[in-house]
C-alpha cells in the first residue's frame, strides 16, 4: 500500500477499531454484573446460540485474551445487538443518559470502519475519512466527559483532519440527524478548541454534501 491515501484508511480502519474497542469496553465494564475479558467472551458464545442469524460470519474467537485483540467487527455486534430473542438482554446502549446518541455513534463508527476496510482507489479513501471526521461528532454528542475524555476527542479531531488532508477529500458527507435530532448549541471544549482550525478548510467542502451522502447510504453495510 505505498499510496498516501490507502495508508490513511488502513490508519482509519485502525483507528476505528481502537474506538470500538473502547466503546464496548467501557459499557462493558460500566454493566451489572461480571466485567471481565472470559464473561464477555462467554455473553457472545451464549448470544451465538440465541441468534446465529445475527451473528453469523463472526471472526474467530477462540485464543482471544486480550481487549486489543477484538476489532469493529467484534465490538459493534455486541454493541448494536437488538437482543430480542436473548435469555438475558443486556441494552448496553439503553443503559447511557442518551441511547439514541450511543447507537448513532457505534453506526457511524461501523460505517467508517467498513468504508476504510474496502478503500481500492482514493474515492473510496476520502469518503472513509469523511464518515470518520462524522464519526468523531456523534462520539463526542453520545460520550464526551464519559467513555472519552476530552482531549482524547480533541486528538481524534486532529487525526480526521489529517486524514481528509491525506485523502484529498472536498466534500463533507451530509448530516445523518434528522432536525429534531439536532445537537444543542452548547459545544464541548475539545470541539470549539480543535473544529475551529478545521473550518476553514472545511468551508470550501460544504458545497457539494449531496454526491457524498448518496454514496455512502448505496454502501451496503458488511459487519
């Protein structure tokens, strides 16, 4: 991979999967109950017999023995799992002070992930990077002050800039939230701090936020 915009969705990829290993394991580790590594592992072997639809095409589970070793793949699935047929539903995400605002951010998360994961040409690497710099603002409304600390988003803020950069992406992807989802006015410091260097360079990407949108929603998810 010696082009810069394939490096910089392997990079995305990477990152993405850091993020939701973070994400999983701050819900898991915030449940009642046992919050170890083995309890985890036993809840998705337990919830593959429930619902081997849902978790069907999973990556090889056995030899894990470490957080750093689960990916996206891993981390959204339990995440997002709807649990409807599950003997003992866990709703990690129904359990947050904004569960609308978790799922929205594990979906973005995901989304970017898939997207970098596929990259074949810079398009591709551009609109990963796009989905990614989405993926750090919904993070930041669902889990600022909780799962992230601030100056961990502020350095995420950095890391999609430098990736829209990398990619030569022009565009910004169109907002997800529908208007009555809009976040508040208020803005947490890592965002004013960081987002105020990214708007100028974003400015000249607001104009065209359609062809990306369509893009990325004829994207069939693969996790």
């Amino acid at each position: 991979m010696s082009e810069e915009y394939l490096q910089a969705a392997f990079e995305i990829k990477a990152a993405c999967d850091d993020i939701s290993r973070k994400l999983l394991r701050w819900h898991w580790e915030h449940k009642p109950g046992s919050n170890s590594l083995g309890a985890l592992l036993d809840h998705i072997a337990q919830r593959q017999q429930e619902s081997p639809d849902y978790y069907d095409r999973m990556p090889d589970l056995s030899g894990k023995s470490s957080w750093q070793q689960l990916d996206t793949t891993i981390c959204m699935r339990v995440l997002l799992d709807p649990e409807k047929d599950a003997e003992k539903p866990l709703d990690l995400l129904g359990n947050t002070s904004s569960p609308g605002a978790a799922r929205r951010a594990c979906n973005t998360v995901r989304t970017a992930r898939n997207e970098a994961a596929h990259a074949t040409d810079q398009t591709d690497a551009a609109q990963a990077a796009i989905l990614f710099n989405e993926a750090i603002e919904c993070l930041e409304d669902a889990y600022a002050g909780t799962a992230f600390r601030e100056n961990e988003l502020a350095r995420y803020y950095r890391q999609a800039e430098e990736f829209l950069s990398r990619c030569g992406a022009k565009e910004p992807v169109a907002s997800s939230r529908a208007p009555a989802e809009e976040k508040p006015a208020a803005r947490s410091t890592s965002r004013q701090s960081t987002r105020q260097n990214q708007r100028g360079s974003a400015q000249s990407r607001k104009t065209g936020s359609s062809r990306s949108a369509g893009k990325r929603t004829d994207r069939k998810s693969v996790v």
